[in-house]
C-alpha cells in the first residue's frame, strides 16, 4: 500500500490552488475591460447558451445511468415542466432546473421501480 507524505499532499494542494488561482486572478483584471454589450461577450454568451443546450438534448435523448431508465416522455415532460417554471419565475435558472428535476423524481416514484 502507497503511503502519502503529510508534506507532499500539503504541496499538492497549494500547487493546485496557485495554479487555478492565477486563471481566475486573471479573468478578474481581464474582465473589468469588457463591456457587457461588446460583440464578444454576446458571442461568449451565445457559445455557453448552445453548449449547455446540447448538454441538456444529450442528457434528455441519450442519457446514461440511472437517469436512462425514465422513459423518453417522462424526460421530455419534466424538460417542458422546466422551461415553463423558468418562463414563469422571470427567467429564474434555478427554479427552471428545480422543477424539471422534481417533475422526473415525482415522475419515477409514480412509475415505480
């Protein structure tokens, strides 16, 4: 069995966090030059919308695991439960995605296993 270095571990940990924290460091000075209404930032915005759109269609029409075994009209109706508490909570993401996930629990406990 590999036995740690308490010191090795502490020095792992530190590389890690000066590594991310240079990135994230420097997307702070980086970011107060950016104006919102900036052609980039509506491209970056645009990107981040489509990936997390096919994210979301891989998860639905493909998904893995347990979340595999609800059937396809189950999924799609927690994601139309979903999109219609985001469209009527003024564009909230968290309540969107809070009842898309209660609506396939609820969904799979009504199935039965």
């Amino acid at each position: 069995m590999i036995q740690h270095d308490d010191w090795f571990m502490l020095l792992a940990l530190l590389a890690a966090f000066a590594a991310n924290e240079v990135w994230r460091s420097l997307g702070v000075v980086l970011s107060a030059r950016l104006r919102e209404d900036s052609a980039l930032f509506a491209w970056v915005r645009m990107v981040a919308t489509a990936l997390v759109a096919g994210l979301v269609a891989k998860l639905v029409l493909s998904p893995t695991g347990a979340f595999g075994q609800a059937p396809l009209w189950l999924r799609l109706a927690a994601v139309g439960c979903g999109v219609a508490a985001y469209a009527a909570g003024r564009r909230s993401m968290a309540l969107g995605v809070g009842v898309s996930a209660a609506a396939l629990i609820a969904g799979m406990a009504w199935l039965g296993p």
